[in-house]
C-alpha cells in the first residue's frame, strides 16, 4: 500500500499577503431547505418566502452557518491545506450581506500572519482572512482564520 502524501502546504510554503481564489458555487433552495433539516433551524427567514417576504431582506435568505459551511468547502478544495493541518486554533466572523438561493459564491483566502511556534519547532499558526464574495462582487460574510500547520520536515 502507497503512503499518503500530503497534498497541502506546509507552514513555510506560505507568505503573508499571498492570496488564493477558490473555485465558486452556486447556493440552491434544496441547500437551504437541507441545511434546515440537518440543523433543525426552520425559522421561516430561511423557510417560508411568504413570511420572509416582510423581512427586511424581502424574502428568504440563506443561514449563516450554510454559507460558512459551503465557504469552508470551497477552501478545502483547493487543497491548500490538506493533510498538514494539525489544528484550527481560532475563527471569528461577520456577516455583511445576505445570501440568496440562486447566488454564486466564491473565496478569496489573504494570508495576514505567520507565528513559527517558540515551543515546539514542527508546527506554526498561520493567520488568515476569507472573505466569501457574491456575483455582484459584494462580500457577504469576512472571517479570520487562525490554523495550526505543519512546518516542513527537515
């Protein structure tokens, strides 16, 4: 049997200010009304257009965790990371717009922070911002990331 090799990068493969696109995805109604089922939040923001549409956004929209998740999905997909993260050591989160069935999303990942651990030499905390960004052009959610990664063996 062949050993795994890691297709992500390692800690000192990055450099601060690099930035990366990911590919884009289409949000549906079904991936709403699924999320829904899967994390039993049925509020009628996100699940009745009727009653949605006297919301201040004018009809249903996307939950925010659907959108982080898919956003995260389009992360991993470029593989950036695969098989050399240890950890994620911290996330924080804005929603800025809302999200619809029938926009399309993509990722743009800016790496802001690189900390070599000062206790253990085979690791580092890569520090980074993913904004996730509509068709218009419009940055519906801005998180940042901090990873916990691995350095590159010696």
């Amino acid at each position: 049997m062949e050993e795994y090799k890691p297709a992500g990068r390692y800690f000192d493969e990055f450099e601060v200010g690099e930035v990366i696109i990911t590919a884009s995805r289409t949000v549906r109604e079904c991936d709403i009304a699924t999320f829904a089922g899967l994390s039993g939040d049925y509020n009628p923001l996100h699940t009745d257009e009727e009653w949605a549409k006297n919301s201040p956004h004018g009809g249903c929209i996307a939950h925010g965790a659907l959108v982080i998740a898919i956003a995260s999905g389009l992360r991993q997909q470029t593989r950036f990371m695969e098989g050399t993260t240890i950890a994620l050591a911290g996330i924080t989160e804005k929603f800025l717009a809302p999200t619809r069935a029938g926009d399309t999303i993509h990722c743009r990942i800016e790496i802001t922070e690189m900390k070599p651990s000062k206790s253990k030499n085979d690791r580092g905390l890569l520090v980074y911002t993913c904004d996730t960004i509509n068709q218009k052009g419009v940055t519906v959610v801005h998180q940042e990331l901090t990873v916990m990664l691995k350095r590159k063996p010696q």
